[in-house]
C-alpha cells in the first residue's frame, strides 16, 4: 500500500506533500473550503476550479436533519454534496462548544461518517477554550483521548483525524499529540485555535502549533482547524501545518468582507478592488458595491485570493523562500509581527528540519538576524580550526599584509573564509547599513569563532562602533578604517 502522506519537499518546518484518500489524491498544503449542507453560496461542484482539491463539512448537521441523513445515507456523501473529490467531515465538536450538548455520541457520529463514505473523519473531541483553566483543559484532553481510541476501534477504510487539544498549554499539546501519535491515525488537526485566531493571538497560537508538533511525528500531516485567512498561511505552514479549513470565504462575504493577503476590508470602504482575480477585473468597486450578486462574487473574490495565497506558499517551498514570504506576510499587521517574533524562538527547532540548501537568503530586517539558518552557522562556527594570521574584513574594506587565513564579515553572520562567498548563505543579499540586531549577532559570532581558535592572531578591519568591539578588541586586533 502507498504512504498515506508522502512528503515531496521541505521548506522551514513546512513542506509540499501528496496526502492519499478514497477519492484521489491532495496536493498539500492547502484548504479545504468548509460546505454547509443547507447552505450553499457556491456550489461545491464548482469548489474545484478554484483550486480546491479537497472540501469539508460537518456530519452532525447532516444528521440532525432527517431528509439530508436519508439521502446521505441512500445516495453517499459525495452526491448529495455534488462534488467527486475527496471530502472531510467534522463530528459536531464545534456546535458541542457553542451549546454545549449535541444529541449524539462519538460512537455514533464516526459510524455515520463511516457509513456516509467521509474520506477522512472525526471523533467528537471536546474543544477547550484557550482561557479555561488548566483543570478543566486537562479533563476535557482526557475525554477526547478516550474518543479518538475509540474511533479507532471503529475505523474501517475511512482515514480518521485525532484532534490534538489542550488549550494554550504548551505541555499539555505536546502530552497529547505525543499520546496519540503512539497509534494508527492518519492526521493530526489542531483543534481550538479559532479564538485565539479571531482575537489575533498569533503569538499564543505559534506556540500552540509547535508544542502540537514536538509530540508528532515530523511525517505526521496536520490541519489548523478553522483557519483560513490568507494572510496567515505562510507562517502556519513555515510551521509545518499542512491542512487548514474555513468558512470564512462565504461568512466574509455575507458580511460584505473582502479578502486580501494584507488583512480584510469593508467593501464599502473601498475605491479600487486591489485584486486582479476575474471578479475584480470586470467590475469595479461602486459596480461591486451595487451588484445583487454581491455575496456570491465576494465570496469567488475570497476563495481566488486564498487559493492564490496557498499556491504562492508552495512555490515558495518549492524554491526554498518560504521565510522570505513568512517575513513579507508578517508584516501585514503587529500580531502577526508578533507571531513571527515567537516563532523566531523556535528557530533552533525549525533548523533541524531547515533544508541545507535554499535559495538566496534575503535580509528582510531585524527579524532576519535570528532565522535558523543564523543559528545552524553559529552551531557550525566550532568546525574552523584557524592558526597562524587571520584577518576579518568586509568587501569593502582592505588591509595590506600577509595572511595565513582570510575571512569575510557579513551581518547577520559574521566571519567566514573568504572561499565561502559564493555559496548557500553567505551569498545573501544584505543592506549595506545592518541594522543594531543583524551587526550585534554578526559581532557575536565572530567573537566566539575568535574565542574557538586561541593559536589563531586576528586583525578585524571595521569602520562601525558597537559595544562589542570593546570585548573583541581584547583577543584581536581591530582596525577602525574608513570606507
């Protein structure tokens, strides 16, 4: 039998994948628009020229209603929906957070999945708030254990998703993923991540993500429950998220919301659609505004833009710039510059999944001087073994002398043998003015290379002033010369 999920490349902790269902195959990462059974601004047959690979809906709300179970049950899940690709199905679990009871078990719910022909189920978890407290968030985490093993013992052909909870206890979400991953599932949704999504928690929800993927194995696909804003896929997916699902296309467009990587605007506030997806370009914004199809051409706006923003992330996988991009996203609003911040914190985590070789590392500002590919240089600093004269210069400033060793400083790095300039980092493209954070790492670590290497005598040619020069004018001897 084929891999469940192959991995085709890798990126950050993210990487492009192939994920095999009943109905097909699905290009990873990628959404799945969320359908509702009763409810349908775009017709889920036409989902797929958008790009949509794979579509989810919700179980529950077919059960409930007695003509949408028969004809479920009579006709398969794939006609009465009217789409031929894989589909997803949710269990309940977010009607059983609203209001608190469903009138059905877990038992009972993965069955009908089952029975329906849902390509990927799942058990009825119990989605933890992220303000509960840490007693009720350990209660509810056992409960949904218990349910996922035992839709376990009910699975047949049908994939079967574990949702990994824990509220925004780091150590419980490891706890659990780490438990679950010990058994036969096939993907691993991260549940209860919408409230902080909502409220622009983005640092909390980093957090979520990688204590989530520390208890998984790396080949483990994983899907972000409820999040599906464009501006947030490339740092989810640099993550190592590969599935993610929303309403918000529809939701949005009822609410006259109109979608772009940059955030999300009324459409009453808008002059010009920003956009150049077939809704945009043959009307313009006062035509929008005014059109009676107004919610279903706002909800098409949303859909191309997300599954543009999806495929952008996986060429930037595929060439290997997927950081750039989570840079160039980040900065679309503070949260998310926060969100990039914390996982800037993990960048010893990301490192050990970080491809050896990328595209050109492009200095993006002070954020950048503390990407893994930084640390990875700073790890490997101990592998010189320097004596006799070294100097230490940039490009533009040079020294007469003999020398047994030259070596280039180039921020956020610092020093490396010159031999090096034209390969993967050290050919980055940087500011000629480094900012405070790229020169005070770069400086750092060419402190302790100096440090590593006692038989070495160092000359450091420089023409900037920072408070570390002081300490490496101690163990070298540094030249202050003009550009």
């Amino acid at each position: 039998m084929p891999p469940i999920f192959e991995l085709l490349h890798k990126d950050c902790a993210g990487r492009t994948g192939i994920l095999e269902t009943r109905h097909g195959r699905v290009e990873t990462p990628t959404i799945m628009p969320v359908v509702n059974p009763n409810i349908q601004t775009i017709k889920p047959s036409e989902l797929q020229k958008f790009g949509a690979g794979i579509i989810i809906t919700n179980s529950y709300i077919i059960y409930r209603k007695n003509e949408l179970r028969e004809r479920a049950r009579s006709e398969g899940l794939h006609s009465l929906l009217g789409f031929d690709g894989p589909i997803m199905t949710d269990s309940g679990s977010y009607q059983l957070s609203v209001y608190g009871e469903i009138e059905v078990n877990n038992s009972e719910i993965v069955r009908f999945q089952q029975e329906i022909g849902s390509d990927i189920g799942v058990p009825l978890d119990i989605p933890t708030p992220p303000d509960a407290s840490r007693e009720r968030a350990e209660k509810d985490l056992e409960i949904t254990g218990e349910r996922a093993r035992e839709a376990l013992g009910l699975k047949k052909d049908m994939l079967l998703a574990a949702p990994v909870q824990g509220s925004i206890h780091t150590d419980m979400r490891e706890k659990a993923a780490r438990e679950l991953n010990r058994y036969d599932f096939d993907v691993y949704p991260l549940g209860a991540v919408v409230p902080l999504l909502e409220s622009y928690r983005f640092s909390e929800l980093v957090d979520v993500i990688v204590a989530s993927k520390k208890g998984l194995s790396p080949s483990a696909p994983v899907h972000l429950f409820g999040a599906g804003h464009p501006m947030m896929f490339a740092l989810a997916v640099a993550l190592g998220c590969d599935l993610f699902d929303s309403a918000s296309y529809a939701l949005y467009a009822k609410e006259g919301r109109y979608m772009t990587v940059r955030g999300t605007y009324h459409l009453e506030n808008l002059h010009y659609l920003p956009c150049p997806c077939p809704v945009c370009t043959s009307h313009d914004a006062e035509e929008l505004k005014k059109s009676e199809d107004r919610e279903e051409l706002l909800a098409r706006h949303n859909l191309y833009v997300t599954f543009a923003e999806m495929r952008e992330v996986r060429q930037a996988i595929e060439e290997g710039s997927l950081w750039e991009l989570v840079e160039q996203r980040c900065r679309a609003h503070p949260q998310l510059l926060n969100g990039l911040k914390r996982a800037l914190s993990y960048s010893e985590w990301i490192e050990q999944f970080q491809p050896e070789q990328r595209s050109t590392f492009f200095y993006s500002g002070p954020e950048s001087a503390y990407r893994p590919e930084v640390q990875r240089y700073r790890k490997r600093l101990r592998n010189f073994r320097l004596e006799g004269r070294a100097l230490i210069r940039t490009k533009r400033l040079r020294i007469e002398g003999d020398f047994d060793h030259v070596l280039e400083f180039i921020p956020p790095f610092g020093a490396y043998p010159v031999e090096l300039r034209e390969t993967y980092p050290f050919n980055a493209e940087v500011v000629d003015e480094p900012d405070h954070e790229s020169l005070t790492v770069a400086l750092q670590n060419t402190l302790e290379l100096i440090e590593l290497n006692p038989d070495a005598e160092f000359t450091f040619v420089y023409d900037k002033a920072h408070p570390l020069l002081t300490r490496i004018a101690q163990k070298a001897d540094v030249v202050k010369r003009d550009p």
